[in-house]
C-alpha cells in the first residue's frame, strides 16, 4: 500500500512538473533540432519504406531464377452436341470430363546474372539517396537554427536602440515642454523613436514567421518559445582546396550517384544484350490427370488417368545480329545512354571541383571580411559614445548623433550577417566533401580534415 502510495506521489509531482513547464520556453539544442526533424519528416519515411522494399528484393536474389509454376483445373460440364442443326440439342452425360494440369518452367539465359546485380545496385541508389536526404536536411536545419539565433541577436539590438531613442525622447520631452527645445529637434526626436519602433516590429515579425516554419520542421506546436543552446564557432579554415579534392571527391554523393547511374547502364546494357542475342534455354515440365483423352468415354465415371511430359528448348535469336533491325538498334541505343552516362560523370567531377574551391576561397575572403567588420564595430560603438558625450555638452547636432547611431546598427548587422555567412558556407563545404561539419572545425589547424 505505502509503495502505491509513492508511485502515486511520484506521478503527481511529474503532472505538476509538466503543467509547469508547459509555459516555459524549450531550450533546444542542434543536435536536438535536428534528430527531431529527421525523426518527423514524411519524405524520409517515405524514403524508408522505399529503401526496405529495395532491401527485401536485394537480399532474396533467388527470386530471379525461381522457375514458375502453374496449376489449372478444368471441367466440361456442356458435352460438345448440336445446337440448332439436326439432330438437335442432346444433353449426354458420357460426356462429362475434368482435368487437372500442374506445370513448370525455367528460362536460363546469360542475363540473369546482370539482373542480380542491378537489384543490388538499386538498392545500394536508394539507401545512398536515402541518407543524402537525411543530410541535406540536417544541413536545413542547422541553418535555420542559426539564421535564428542570428535574429535574435538583431532584435536585441534593435530593442537596445529603441530604448536609446526612447530615452532620448523622455529627456528631450522636458526640454520641449519647458521652451528649451526647438520645434525641429522635437520633431526628429519623435520621428527616431518611430523608426527605431518600425524596424524592431519588422524584425520581430520576419523572426515569428521563420521560428513558426522551424517548428513546423521540428513537429513542435505553434507558438512555442525556443531558447537556442549552440553555434558554430567561427574558426580560421586553412585546408587546401586540391588536397581536399583529392582526398574527398570521389566520395561525394553526386559523384558516387553518377558511377552508380554508369554501373546501372552497363548492366542494362548487358540485359539487352543478352536477352536479344545470347541463346535462352528454357527447361518445361506438365502433369496431367483427368478424364480419358481417348477411347469410349463414361462421363464422371471413367476410370482416373494421368501423364506427365517434359521439353528442352534452346532458343537462339537471329534479328538483333541484322544492323538496322529493331532489336538492333535497341542495343545500339544502350551502347549510346552508357556513353552520356560516362559524360555527365566527366561534368559532375568539374562542376564539383569549381564547387570546392569557390567554397574554400569564399570561406577565405568571408573571414576576412568579418575582422574587419568586426573593427567597424568596435569603431562605431567608440564613435557613438564620443557623439552622445558631445551632444550632451551641445557641440554636436542631433542630425550627426543619429547618423553614428545608424552606422552602429548597419556595423552590427553586417557583422551578424557575415558571421551567418561564414556558418553556412563551412555547412556547404562540409556537405561538398561529405563529412561531418564538426571535422572541419576541430581542425581547422591542420590543412587537411
């Protein structure tokens, strides 16, 4: 009874928790986002339904060279008699007859082989298309955490900035209220306030409306306050874009795709090959029971009897060896899809190569960028001080204090920007090389990851 009890308190401490909580804001990290966003999606659901039937066929091969069978049962139950010519409709029941037919066949042909393979490779495609979704989604969501988190920030300092504005406007309300303020000057200050106003509410609604298609991803209520627990950290990268080309080209997923499409041609090719111009041996064998299939007949009550018969053929096409025949030019036009297939690889392996090395250029000139941006900022808020000290003492004009105000917050969110960028280029070269973001910036002192 006493540990019913506790069980009892225990739930009831856990409800009370929970209706708590409920109000509170969920504080959600990235490897937490993105395992709910790969566990909520539907198209890789989908995808994995897809990749177990791709499975189920690739581990029961045998299935190809399965031989059929076939079982018919048959019964005569209107003996053939005259209809309408003499000597008329006459129902005998002599003769009534049934049958039964088992049977079984096997076709062996050189092409089997090839078609083994090709299930193989099917789903070998699908589950490499399967985690290749399952990647780019993760690079999505990352992403998304980010631009979030990179809002966040921004409103901060759009709030910070209306709460200068509005400072300001208490203070220059008494001026104007007692005379020691003229008409313009007021006006100006009310204007700012309403700007600063105007730009936080932008901000906030442009985050609402990106935080609402993240929880969507994530499958979390509307509504739900997050707090972001994590960042990429901006680290130097100082890999060397041809080592890196070398070491991980050929394990890029369009690159390995590609081969996989060059394999399926040639084992096509192979099947239509062999289909149209190797020799098929089938193998044939039929059991038959039933009725008498000759002789007097008593209906039903003829005595049982059976055979069985076999049959080898070997079956040697002639058509597809006669250039110009349809068979012909269906081999010909395999020949042809497997040399485009060998081409696109060809493209595929540049269009990669200029990806990497833009990639890795780009990081270069970003992190560049963002140390000077950085200095900018630090510069503008210097300067920002130095104006409202003057303005306070009267040598510096309202016009020229937020002017340095605007520079501040144009400094502040192209450093914000750059910093996105940085984050999300180095998510691109990471999905560029296939590895895993995290080995790019735990060795970022290394040339090669």
């Amino acid at each position: 009874m006493n540990q019913r009890l506790v069980w009892i308190s225990l739930l009831l401490l856990v409800l009370i928790s929970v209706s708590q909580a409920s109000g509170e804001a969920i504080t959600l990290t990235i490897d937490e986002a993105v395992q709910m966003a790969l566990d909520q999606c539907l198209n890789l659901k989908r995808g994995a339904i897809d990749l177990a039937q791709t499975e189920y066929s690739a581990n029961r091969l045998w299935s190809e060279i399965f031989p059929g069978f076939s079982l018919n049962a048959g019964l005569t139950f209107l003996p053939s008699t005259p209809l309408i010519t003499e000597p008329g409709f006459s129902y005998r029941d002599e003769g009534l007859s049934y049958s039964l037919n088992l049977g079984l066949s096997l076709a062996l042909n050189p092409s089997l082989r090839s078609s083994m393979r090709r299930i193989e490779l099917a789903y070998r495609s699908q589950l490499l298309s399967y985690e290749q979704a399952a990647k780019q989604l993760e690079i999505q969501v990352i992403k998304s955490f980010l631009s979030l988190i990179n809002s966040k920030v921004h409103i901060t300092f759009m709030e910070e900035r209306l709460g200068l504005a509005l400072q300001h406007l208490a203070q220059d309300r008494i001026a104007w209220e007692n005379g020691m303020l003229n008409e313009l000057a007021w006006l100006n200050t009310q204007l700012s306030v309403q700007t600063a106003r105007y730009n936080l509410s932008v901000a906030q609604g442009d985050y609402q409306i990106a935080l609402e298609d993240f929880l969507t991803l994530l499958g979390i209520d509307a509504g739900t306050e997050i707090n972001f627990d994590g960042t990429i950290e901006i680290v130097p990268l100082l890999y060397n874009p041809e080592e890196l080309i070398l070491l991980y080209l050929p394990q890029r997923p369009d690159i390995i795709h590609q081969y996989q499409t060059i394999e399926r041609m040639e084992l096509t090719r192979n099947i239509t090959a062999h289909s149209s111009r190797s020799p098929t041996l089938e193998l044939g064998t039929q059991w038959r029971g039933g009725s008498p299939t000759s002789g007097q007949r008593a209906g039903f009550s003829d005595p049982f009897t059976d055979s069985i018969t076999g049959s080898v053929t070997l079956r040697i096409p002639i058509d597809s060896w006669i250039p110009g025949t349809r068979q012909n030019q269906t081999v010909r036009n395999a020949d042809a899809e497997l040399e485009k297939a060998r081409l696109d690889l060809q493209n595929t392996e540049i269009q990669a190569k200029a990806q990497i090395r833009s990639l890795v250029l780009n990081l270069r000139n970003t992190l560049e960028s963002l140390e000077i941006a950085r200095l900018r900022v630090e510069v503008a808020e210097r300067t920002v001080q130095a104006t409202q000290e003057g303005f306070r003492n009267g040598t510096v004009q309202f016009s020229t204090l937020e002017e340095v105000r605007n520079d501040l917050n144009d400094a502040r969110q192209r450093f914000l920007n750059g910093e996105l960028s940085y984050q999300s280029m180095l998510l691109d070269l990471a999905a560029a090389l296939n590895v895993d973001w995290r080995m790019l910036t735990s060795q970022q002192d290394r040339s090669t990851p």
